[in-house]
C-alpha cells in the first residue's frame, strides 16, 4: 500500500495536467493582469479610512480564488465548492472594509456559504457513470424560467427599497443618485446570485447564464466603486461563463440518457 501513494511532487503534475492549455492561459492570464492592475491603478481610499494595502491584497484573493473556482465549475468538479468558501469569506470581508453592498453582504454570509456545503455534497452524490471526477449536469423549463425571473423582480425592488432606509457612510456614498443606484443594483445582484447558487446546487446549467447577468451588474457597480482591479476579474467570469457554458451544453447533450433519469427524478 506504501508503495501506491503518490508523491507530492506527483500530485502538483497530477493537477497541473487536470487543466487544458487553454485553462491555464486563461487562469494565469487573469492573475497576472490582476497584480499588473493593482501597481498601475492602486488603491486610494484615504478619504474613507481605508488601509489600500489591505483592500488590495483582498481583491487580489478574490481574483485568484474565484477564477480557480470558475475553472473547476466549468469543468464539473465537485471541488469548486471548497474554493468558494475562501471566496466567500474574501468578499465579505471586503463588504465590511468599504461599508457597501450590504445585500451581497448578508446573502453571502447566510446563503451562499450554506449553499456550498450542500452543494459540494449533492455534486459528490450526482457522478457521471463514465467520469467518477464529473457530475452530471441537466437544464430548466421554460415555465421555470419565467417564474425566477419574476421572483428576482419582486426581491430587487423589495430589498433595494429597504436597503435605501440605511443611512451608513461607504464607498459609495460621494453622491446620492450614485447610492441610491447601486441600492437597487446590489439587490439585482443578490437576488441573481442567489438564483444562481441554487442553479448549481442543483446542477442546471442556466447557472452559467445567471453569472452572465451578476457579471454585467456588477461591473457597472465596480466602476461606480472606482474598483478598477476587479474589473480584471469580472472580464475573467465574461470569458469563462462562455466557456463553461459551452461545456455544460456539450456534456448535456451527449448525455440525453442521463438528463431524462434527471428530470424523473425531480418530477
């Protein structure tokens, strides 16, 4: 049995040959341009209060965590889900130093940090036959589109008003209309990722859709920042959403037997 065990050194080739050319550009691409962007562009927050130091070393976590965790979603691996629990925890923590987006905030810390420990056990449950390392992935109904859309309606204008009732000095607080603006997107933003976060828990591949969406939103809110950095990684979700949408859609369609024991079991 000793003798079966592979060496650290194995492994790291093991994992580096588990990523495509293609992967690997990508990934090492938007990291470099993070840390480029982060010395052209740094951090200036004196007037906040805010350490540029440690604003830009969060960011820099982000970047790297959540485009790793892109990659092993677009591939179908069960261990994206650890990734993202670093994720999470980056994201908050950069909530709570700029004082803003309070919605993305409490939904990270009360949904999608749950969502990821259930997640990575309903993916470990869902193998594909053929690949023990892939889990099967499926797509939703019309009439189940039309019934989150209007649900993401109803939660943007309910949470964005109730977010517009507190009265906290953040980033985005140099102009009213701004604040106000970025209330309502953030609870866009919310309500998306959340529609998203059970999109891959239960293994839809609209969820490549919904990153597509909260992508968008948050650029717009990250200029609104001046969190030019970041938006090196929301160019990273654009192209790996491509991708990983592209993926999804081949898997699910070479595999129509798998999808139609999916959709008997949930209906």
């Amino acid at each position: 049995m000793e003798l079966n065990k592979k060496t650290f050194g194995q492994r790291c080739k093991d994992l580096w040959n588990y990523f495509s050319l293609y992967e690997k550009i990508w990934f090492f691409s938007i990291v470099i341009l993070a840390v480029a962007f982060s010395f052209i562009f740094p951090e200036d927050s004196e007037e906040l209060a805010i350490n540029p130091k440690l604003i830009t070393i969060l960011y820099l976590i982000d970047i790297i965590s959540n485009v790793a965790c892109e990659l092993l979603i677009s591939k179908q691996s069960k261990y994206n889900f650890l990734v993202s629990l670093l994720v999470e925890i980056t994201e908050i923590a950069i909530c709570i130093v700029c004082a803003y987006r309070w919605a993305t905030c409490a939904v990270t810390l009360f949904f999608w940090i749950p969502i990821d420990i259930i997640s990575y056990i309903n993916w470990n449950r869902h193998k594909d036959k053929d690949d023990r390392e892939v889990t099967a992935v499926r797509k939703l109904t019309v009439k189940q589109d039309i019934i989150l859309i209007a649900c993401i309606a109803v939660w943007t204008v309910a949470v964005g008003y109730l977010l517009s009732f507190i009265e906290i000095e953040g980033i985005m607080s140099y102009n009213a209309v701004v604040r106000d603006v970025s209330l309502y997107l953030d609870a866009c933003a919310s309500a998306v990722g959340m529609a998203n976060g059970v999109f891959i828990l239960l293994r839809y591949r609209e969820q490549w859709i919904a990153w597509y969406i909260v992508a968008i939103i948050e650029i717009v809110l990250n200029i609104m920042a001046g969190q030019w950095i970041l938006l090196i990684l929301k160019a990273g979700y654009l192209t790996n959403t491509t991708y990983g949408y592209i993926k999804w859609t081949k898997y699910i369609k070479s595999h129509p037997e798998a999808v139609a024991e999916e959709k008997k079991s949930i209906a």
